[in-house]
C-alpha cells in the first residue's frame, strides 16, 4: 500500500510540473549591445565596444559676450596662437572641428572655400580641434597637421589639448561656428553661433554655407545679424576620460 502511495505521488508531481521553454523571445524591452565584428574577447584583453558618436547641438551663448582669451599651438608650423593675433581684424570667425567627425568631413571642403572667400574681405578665421587624443588619437597633433596640409587649410589649426579652451567658449560639438564683431579698439563681440547651413550627412541637402555667409556678410557691411540663429549640429567634443 505504501509503495503504491509513492508511485501516485511521483506520478502526480511529474505530470504537474510545468513545460520550461529556452527559446529566443521575439522582443526584448530593452535594446541590447553590441559587439564590433572585429572584437574577440580572449583572457588577456578585455571587452571592447563600439561607442558612436553622439548627436549634438551647440548650446545657446549670450550674444554680445565676450571673446575668451586662448594660447593655442599650431601642430602643422609650431606656432602659438593667442587672441591678440587678430586684433586688426573686424571680425573673427573661431570654429571647432575635428578630422574624424562625419558631420565636418561632409563641410570640410565648403569650409575651406567659405574662409578662402571671406579672408580676402577682411575676416580672420581659426580652427580649434578640442578632442581627447586617448579616446580619439585619429584628432591628434600629427594628424591635424597632416589634415591642414592635405586639404590646405588658410586658416591656422590649433590643438587645445587641456579642452580648457572649449570650455571657454562654450563649445559643445564639432562642427561648432563662433562669429565676433569688432568695433576699432574695443573686444571682440559675439554676434553669431549657428550652424554652417542646413545641410546634413544624410539629408541630402545641398552645402551652400547660406547661415555663416549671410552671418558674415552682415558683420563686414557693419549690419546687425539677426539674433533668431539655428544651433549647430554635430559629434559632440570628445572629452578625456
């Protein structure tokens, strides 16, 4: 009797249990990471993921304010740049690029086209690249230097290497357009910080530099600029870890 009471039982709890299923589900509520193809995870060098660049907007700035003071080397000559080497100018055009960023790779020739234009009208430009040489050794000292030559930049191509300089002027990402006024001896003035125009990696509109050129013409022809300025758009700076 007590040997049938266990065969019941056993029975019972075998047919009770329920079906566990290890198949795939169709969704996740969350989206998983991913690995690069060319990642292998071995015991004697970690995990490394793929992290892309983010879309950023430059942020807002007071116009009117004030050029912030700067000391920056140029890798491709050596020489040290500060503020006080534009002075004579009436207006200073300061932009923060970068050589990998797709978003200045798609402007990079218009850019060059644009400062070729406006110099010989009076306006001084320089470029300032701010991103971490340990996240991103592609933007280092060498390689600026290669990429002013490569595309002859007319501008000079400095090296913020502390990132202390993007931070002075309120740079966010790459690329960023930075447009100061100045009026006989006073300081340089913010009159624009907006985006080159609207065209995009992607959207297929066509790069004319319609935004920074009507900026600049304004400024040359001593008009006020209009103070309604769409926000650049770009990677963000790559910041040291």
């Amino acid at each position: 009797m007590a040997l049938k009471l266990r065969l019941l039982t056993s029975l019972q709890l075998t047919t009770s249990l329920p079906t566990l299923s290890f198949s795939q589900p169709r969704s996740l509520p969350f989206r998983a990471l991913r690995l690069h193809p060319n990642t292998i995870t071995t015991p004697t060098s970690p995990t490394r993921l793929m992290i892309r660049a983010a879309r950023t907007e430059s942020k807002a700035a007071t116009l009117g304010s004030r050029a912030p003071q700067f000391q920056l080397p140029e890798p491709l000559t050596g020489k040290v740049w500060s503020l006080e080497d534009f002075e004579a100018y009436p207006a200073l055009l300061v932009m923060f690029i970068c050589n990998h960023c797709p978003f200045v790779k798609h402007l990079k020739k218009d850019i060059v086209k644009l400062a070729n234009f406006y110099m010989e009208r009076g306006l001084a430009v320089v470029a300032i690249s701010s991103n971490s040489v340990a996240t991103h050794p592609q933007d280092g000292p060498k390689f600026m230097a290669e990429e002013a030559k490569l595309f002859s930049y007319p501008f000079p191509y400095l090296y913020d290497e502390s990132q202390d300089v993007a931070r002075d002027f309120g740079a966010v990402c790459t690329p960023e357009f930075l447009l100061y006024k100045k009026d006989g001896r006073r300081p340089f003035e913010l009159v624009y910080h907006g985006q080159f125009d609207d065209s995009r990696p992607s959207n297929n509109v066509p790069v004319t530099g319609r935004d920074l050129s009507v900026a600049i013409d304004r400024v040359l022809s001593g008009q006020p600029v209009p103070s309604e300025q769409k926000p650049s758009v770009g990677c963000s700076i790559k910041w040291h870890p």
